[in-house]
C-alpha cells in the first residue's frame, strides 16, 4: 500500500513535531528552574540554621550528607497533612531532591511552617536512605531530634547516633512539630 503525502501533510506533521519538541524543552527548562528554586531556599535553610543552632556547622561539617527541607508546610483540623520539597547534599552539592509528606489524625486545629535538616553521619545511613523506597521516619530511619534551644556536639551526636534531624525555624499556631510518620520520596523537581 503506497501512501501519498502532501505538501499539507509535511507542513502538519513538522508543526506537529517541532510542538512536540518545544514542549519537551520547555519542560526540562521549567524543571531546571524549579531546582533553582529549591535549591536557593535550602541555601538559605541551612544559613538560617548554621547561624542559629551553635554546633550545627560542625555537625554539617561531619555528616555523609544532609536533607534540608527549607519550607514544611502542616495543617490540620482533626485530619491533617504535612507537605514540603528538599534537596539531599553531598559534600555541600545537591545530589537528589526530595518530598516529604505526612498525615496525621486526632485532636489538632491550625497551621504552622517550619524547616528540618537531617544528617546523615554515617556513609551506611545515608545508603540506607538512599537506597529507600518512600523512606518513613519512625519506621525505615530512626532520628533523633536535637534541641535547637541548646548548642549541639558533633562528637556526643555521632557518638551515639547515626541519624539526626532538626526542626527550626517554626511559625504557626500547632504546637510542636515531629518528624514522626514523615515520608520521602526521590523526586524530579
């Protein structure tokens, strides 16, 4: 069977082709500007919190690696949810970005935003969330929560744990905020 094409087809089939090109590269543009954009916020999570945690450059210093999420955000009322994006680092370059996302349930009313950073200490605990499917805090990645209220000890933290996170930079009206029940998930931004 002989098909004829025509000038109109041609002509179709190029402008078909080149949208489909453009939409290509419009995508990969507009994901590359959406890692700017997380990435330019973890820049700033993580000078937030070098200059208001005492010890925690040191212990940025010392870990494998470190997920900063710059920008949770959690509402609820009685059901409630958690959502942010982040950036894993590597010797200070971004290696994958991430999503957190969580729900919770019982008596809570309100909304807050905070930050959280965990360092991975060990090269085994950063694989080990690496290599995770939907990794869960409390369930696949066990944290300990250092206070931001007091200066942290790089030695007495690697010490005892191979994973810490920390919570700062909180605003809202939920009292406290947890890692509990967080999951993550590789994403492209």
């Amino acid at each position: 069977m002989t098909q004829k094409i025509t000038r109109r087809g041609a002509v179709l089939g190029a402008s078909l082709g080149a949208l489909v090109a453009l939409a290509g590269c419009a995508s990969v543009e507009g994901s590359a500007q959406r890692a700017a954009t997380i990435d330019q916020r973890v820049d700033a999570a993580l000078l937030f919190l070098e200059s208001s945690v005492p010890g925690a450059s040191d212990l940025g210093q010392k870990a494998s690696g470190v997920l900063v999420m710059p920008l949770i955000t959690e509402a609820g009322f009685g059901v409630g949810g958690a959502y942010g994006k982040g950036a894993l680092r590597i010797n200070g370059a971004t290696i994958d970005y991430y999503q957190g996302t969580q729900a919770s349930f019982g008596f809570q009313i309100g909304a807050q935003q905070y930050a959280h950073a965990i360092f991975f200490m060990t090269d085994e605990a950063l694989q080990n969330f690496r290599n995770g499917s939907g990794v869960t805090v409390g369930g696949d990645l066990e944290i300990t929560l250092a206070d931001t209220g007091e200066s942290i000890s790089a030695e007495t933290l690697t010490a005892r744990d191979p994973v810490v996170g920390i919570i700062f930079g909180q605003a809202g009206l939920i009292a406290g905020a947890s890692l509990n029940g967080t999951v993550y998930n590789r994403i492209i931004p």
